[in-house]
C-alpha cells in the first residue's frame, strides 16, 4: 500500500469562520481527512503579520477557530489540529529559507503585490509581511506536505515553495524537502450578503457558522438580491444574486433549486419565497453545527487539550524535519 | 550589590581567528569576562546568510573559532560560548521582530548598504541577507544584554535593535525586552600585512592565531612596510605601515617602540631590525596561544562538551525570554 499522502491547509486566526469559509474549504477538508494524513494549522503568527499589533484578537480566535473545526466535524482523530506559534521548527526553516530567496523576487510574488495593495502598504511593507510566502513555505515542508489546497489565486505561493524546496535540496545535496501539489478543489466561492464578492468581517457581509438562529433569520431576510426584481411579477436574475449562490452551495436538492431559478428568471417568483426556502436549508445546515458547537464552548479545556495533542504530534514530525534539514546544512551538533 | 551587567559579542564562523580579531575584539572580551555576565555567539545562521552555498566551511569554523576562544584565554566558567543555530528562540523572536520593521527601513541601514555594495549583491540581495539586522536584534535581545561592543561602523545596528525594542514594549505593552547599550571598546584596528584596511581570509593578509611558527616568521618577514624606504639610511614612514601597528598593539614597551619610531622617521633604521623585533614579541604573544590550542585540539569532544554547556544555559535563559515575549504577545498557551 502506498504511504498516505499529506495535505496541510488552514486558517488564520483573525475572527470566527463563516459558511463562505465552509463552501470554500472546510467541506473539502471533511472529504480530505478520510483519504489524507490532514493538517491543519491555525496560523496565529501568519495572523500577527497584519494584527500584530491586536494580539489579543488573533488569540481569541484561536479558540473560536478551533470550536468551528470540531463543530463542523473536522474529527481530532483523523485531522492533526495545531497551533502554529508552538513550532519553533516553522521559524527555524523560515530563517533558513530566508537565504536562499530574493527580496526581489518576493516583491514580484503576484498574490503578495495584490495584498500589499489591497491593504495599501505602499512602501511601509513591513518585512514580516513580506516575507510571508517564505513562512508559507516552512509551514508546508515543515509536516512534508506534498499537496496544498488552495485557491488559483494562491498558486505563487505554491510556485515560491516549490522553488524554495528544489533551490535547498539542490545546493545541500538533500531530498530532506518534499514539493508540494496544489489542490485546486471545486469549491463554491460564497459572495457576502449583500453580493459582493467576498465575505467579511469589516464588511459586516458574512453568515458566521457560530451565528445564532435568530441573527440568521435577520442576515438572510436582509440579503441582497436582484436589485431590479421589484415586483414578484418581473423577471428577477440569478446571476450575481447571492440568494442562489447560497442555495447552490448548501441545497442538496439539485432540481427544486434549478426549476426555482427558471421561475425566477420567467417572473412570478417573489425574493421572499427564495429566501425562506434558502433560511430552512440553512437553519438545517447550521443548527446541528451550532449546538455541537455550544456543548464544545462549555469545555474549552476539551477543545485545547485537542490543540495539545495536535500540536504535540506536529512537533515530532517536525523535529524529524528539522534534524534531516540540519543534517543536510551540517548544522548537525549532537546535542 | 547591582546585578551584573549582560554583554553578548560573536562571530561568523566563516574562517580561524587572526590577531586582528584578538586587538579589535578578543582581547577586550578577557577583560569582560571578569566584570560582566558575558556571551560569546558563535554565529553560524549568521554566516550562514552570506555562506549559504557552503555549509560545510561554516560548521567546520565553528569548532576552529571556539579552539581560538579557548587557547586566548575565553573562561568557559566566565563566559557563556553559545551555538546560534541551537537556539531556535532566535529564530522566533526574529518573525516576531520582522513585523516591527518596515523593508524600507532595513534598506537604509547604512551598515547592510555599504556591505550589500562591497558583495556586489546589488538588486540580487537575498531577503535573509537583507533582514539580518533583525536576526541581530534577535541575538542580542534573547540573552537580554544590556550591552554589546562594537565597532563605529556597527552602531546602526544597536540603533535598530533598540528601535525593535521600543516598538515591541510599546505595542505589547512589557517590559520583556530591555535596550542595549554600544560599548566602544578603545582597541586597535589592525590593516592587513599588505599594509591593506582589513585583515581578510580572501587577501591572504593575516596572521592566524593558529599559524605555525613558520608560517608566522614568512608573514612578518614579507609583510608591507613603506615602499619609499629603500635604503637603511633613507627616513621612513610609520603611518601606514603596518609593522608599526602591529607593534603598537603588541609590544608592551612603548618607550622602545617610540624611540625605534623615531629612528626610523629620522633614517638610519632598516625593515629588517623592525621586523625581527615585531616577530620576536608576536611569537611570544603566539606561543602559549599556539601550544594550548595544540593541546585543546587534541580532545575535541571536550571543546564541544564546552559548546553544549554554554548552548544549554543560553537555551534557559532563551526560554525565559521566550515566555515573557509570548506571555506579551497573549501567545501563551499554557502547553
């Protein structure tokens, strides 16, 4: 039998997930954890690189975080959960990775020059933004993972990593570091509620997993939709209309939700009946979720101990790496 | 009684030790070891950023650097001698401190500009070479020096050190990281025995102080002095020659020195009677530096028992740093 392969993905630690983050990873990470060794980071120190100066917000989440993985059945004894601060190896590879990149290069990282914007840095990039790819790629070898999922917009960081890996086993003669694949799942993008095309905590746009029933009902009854579908007699679009894309990703119920559509195109359809159909899926969807997540949150020494032993198992794999990385950098002391 | 001061110095395990490491640095650190809680950092992920190509001459400086500590004097029971690699808190703290800086600001420091300059490394500057800075600050704050002595030229570099300090107790609102001090030492700075600025390994131009007797009589014999000075009774210069350094920092008896100064500004003073008197006094400064190190060198699992010792009291103190910075920074989790 072939060695499992090993995939790492994670989150940072920055607010509680949404179902945008359900759609867009978690449920693939359910599928994952029954055919992969899974790791998954909560990357509190990646979080610090843009909230460093809110700590205390990056560690809240981590327990928010974890409760949502457990909620959604992200299960501790197929999943290796960890905390990323807690593997000093990550840090030790990141500065030994350091060399072997060029600050040029880094600038011209795509997904780091569109961030860089987006947040408008400018010239006042700190150095720990920067050079986050690198820490990226510490964290992907550091379990020897050799598939990543991510989006099509991740894929130079999946591109820095792998030249990272092959520009240190070429000059230290090694096979210490393995390449990584990127998985491009087919996952639904959730636009926000008020159909734009992220969800987010700043835009007060996002359906979060630990969201009660009743701030549901009221996200939902106020979402966006076709803003020219004035009457239920007039013909309403689909396209860009969250309403659907919601139930496209969570109704199960493939052809109500096709022929709903046809209606709502033709006229006749009224934005309300939709989104009554969309509040059940779901209220269904989220309620086991939320009430799993409610006897979690009662015991969050439970949910800890489980980042304990995860993180204590990353460890060890990670010393493994670190001493053939050492090895191979005759960096190797004996002590 | 106050608590005694914390001073960290090092080097870059790049080659042996020469006498001028011994004016400019060695010889003041004897004098340390008695009055201050002194750390000697053997930097080899430091030399590392420029010698990443070649790990091997790194890892086998290490233990030539720490038989030069040895055979000079350096107390193992005074001074803490340390691996950098060994201690991963470094590693750590440099991430943290990463944030704290802009690239900007590591661009203009003038230290880093002048040696990326002289490497030639131009718009090809490594991101770790660029960030070393940060990595120092990492050093000399992870054993919470409180002093550090260096050179003129070195003084940007304590300057952001504190910089990182000031932001980081600022941001995490502690006391974790204490500012450190420059100490500038009054020591010579002796050029090379080409009559060159700087002893360098890549010149040929230093004495070790592990040449053999020989090697030591061939270097002074040939060694530069001023090239206008052809006969005996022509008057000579001193200034920038080098014999005259090297006397000046090695013979005790400065009346001598004075008067050979003199005679050989006025003429009548041939190279030879000044050389023969500067090979005399640096074989008997070299002599017990030489046979100790013979004798050292002959038990080499005993100078590393000496690298473990000081590597395993550095990681306790790092790690005291290390939780006070997480304690700071809410990334304590109590496992």
């Amino acid at each position: 039998m072939d060695r499992m392969r090993i995939v790492l993905t994670g989150d940072r630690p920055t607010g509680p997930l949404h179902i945008g983050h359900y759609a867009g990873s978690l449920a693939n990470r359910l599928l994952l954890q029954d055919r992969y060794k899974q790791y998954v980071m909560i990357a509190d120190v990646q979080a610090l690189t843009d909230n460093y100066e809110n700590p205390q917000k990056v560690r809240e989440n981590v327990v928010e975080v974890a409760l949502d993985y457990l909620a959604v059945g992200i299960d501790p004894a197929k999943t290796t959960i960890f905390i990323q601060s807690l593997i000093p190896e990550i840090a030790e590879l990141t500065i030994f990775y350091l060399n072997l990149v060029t600050v040029n290069r880094l600038r011209r990282n795509p997904t780091v020059k569109t961030e860089i914007n987006q947040k408008g840095y400018g010239e006042n990039v700190t150095a720990g933004f920067l050079m986050y790819p690198v820490s990226q790629a510490a964290d992907i070898t550091v379990v020897r993972a050799d598939c990543v999922p991510v989006g099509e917009d991740q894929l130079p960081m999946i591109e820095q990593t792998n030249e990272i890996v092959r520009t240190f086993n070429r000059i230290y003669r090694t096979d210490a570091l393995v390449e990584a694949e990127a998985l491009i799942p087919k996952v639904a993008r959730l636009p926000g509620t008020d159909g734009k095309a992220k969800m987010s905590k700043s835009l007060g746009n996002a359906i979060y997993l630990s969201d009660s029933a009743e701030v549901v009902k009221q996200k939902i009854m106020n979402m966006y939709t076709d803003p020219n579908h004035l009457r239920v007699t007039d013909p309403g679009k689909v396209e860009g209309n969250p309403v659907f894309d919601y139930l496209d990703a969570f109704d199960a119920d493939v052809k109500t939700v096709q022929e709903m559509k046809d209606h709502y195109q033709q006229g006749g359809l009224g934005d309300m009946v939709v989104k009554k159909r969309l509040l059940e899926i779901m209220q269904a969807f989220l309620e086991p979720i939320r009430s799993r997540r409610a006897l979690l949150s009662q015991d969050k020494k439970a949910v800890m101990d489980v980042l304990k032993k995860g993180t204590l198992q990353t460890r060890e794999v990670a010393q493994q790496t670190m001493s053939r990385v050492k090895n191979a950098m005759h960096l190797d002391y004996g002590f």
